[in-house]
C-alpha cells in the first residue's frame, strides 16, 4: 500500500498536467442516478490533485476529496485556493479503507482513475459503510479503446505494437 501512495510523491505537477478532466456530464448522470439535483455530500477517494473533485463545486453542499499523498493534496489545495476558493471543498489525508467520515454521510462516492491502486474488498466496505441508502458509488477511468471484451483489446494492441514497429 505505501508504494501505491508514494508513487505520485514529487511528480503531482505531471500528474496534474497531464491527467484529463472529468466531463461535466458525470454531475449531472451521477446526481440524477443519486436522484438529488444538489448532493449534501459528495466524496472523491483518491482524488489526487483534485482534478475530479473540484468539478463538484457548484453542484454539491460539501465536496470532500480523500488522498494519502502529501504531494498531490497540497497541489489540490492550492488549486481550490486560486481557482475556487470554495469554502465547501476540503482535501483529506486518508485511505480508501479509513476515509474517517460518518457513517451513511454521503450522497456520491466516486473513484476517478484510482480504484486500481486500493484494496478492493475492505475499499467497498468502506464506501458502503459511508453512502447513504441510495447513494451513488462510481468508479471511472479514461482508457483508449475503451474496452469492449478481451478480444477486441488483444486485437487492438497487435495493431499498435505492429503500427510501432513498421513506424520504427
């Protein structure tokens, strides 16, 4: 578990450049699937530099982004200062299994590009324990192609490797 945390130490400024935003339109499917048009909490876990959970700003009551490297949290937290400043967005030190909120507290729970690094089962556990009854847990990533069946991906990737090589 440390080294998926400490991954990131000193390298959040590329992290950060190079990693894509969220679309706006994960609010709005989110919250109508959560079937509240503004959230009383929305948590982000592995929220990084805050790249998935600043887009939360203006549609939730309280955004709380849940990140275990020092490195990426300060970088989120400038961004809040000079960008949002929002007073109902917060970054917090934890782990996916110990994010310390209370119990059914909120309405989204959302992964972006980080469920890969955490433990799945005591992950899940937690993320039940935290979402209300209803709430909305989602778990999303950006992958080119986005994968279909092992087939197509295995044939994807023979034509890749090929293009690199005829390209060499």
């Amino acid at each position: 578990m440390h080294n998926n945390i400490t991954i990131w130490s000193e390298r959040a400024e590329d992290y950060d450049a190079y990693r894509p935003r969220p679309p706006m339109a994960l609010v709005g499917v989110l919250t109508q699937l959560a079937q509240t048009s503004y959230p009383r909490c929305m948590v982000d876990i592995g929220s990084g530099t805050g790249l998935s959970t600043t887009i939360w700003a203006e549609v939730a009551d309280t955004v709380i982004g849940i990140e275990p490297n020092a490195d990426m949290r300060q970088l989120a937290q400038r961004r809040k200062m000079s960008k949002w400043q929002k007073a109902n967005i917060h970054f917090k030190n934890g782990v996916s299994t110990a994010t310390k909120l209370p119990d059914e507290s909120a309405d989204i729970v959302t992964c972006s590009q980080s469920l890969h690094w955490m433990e799945p089962e005591p992950t899940f556990a937690e993320i039940v324990r935290i979402l209300r009854p209803g709430g909305v847990f989602a778990a999303y990533d950006y992958d080119w192609p986005p994968t279909l069946n092992w087939e197509v991906e295995n044939a994807y990737n023979a034509c890749m490797e090929q293009f690199e090589r005829v390209r060499v």
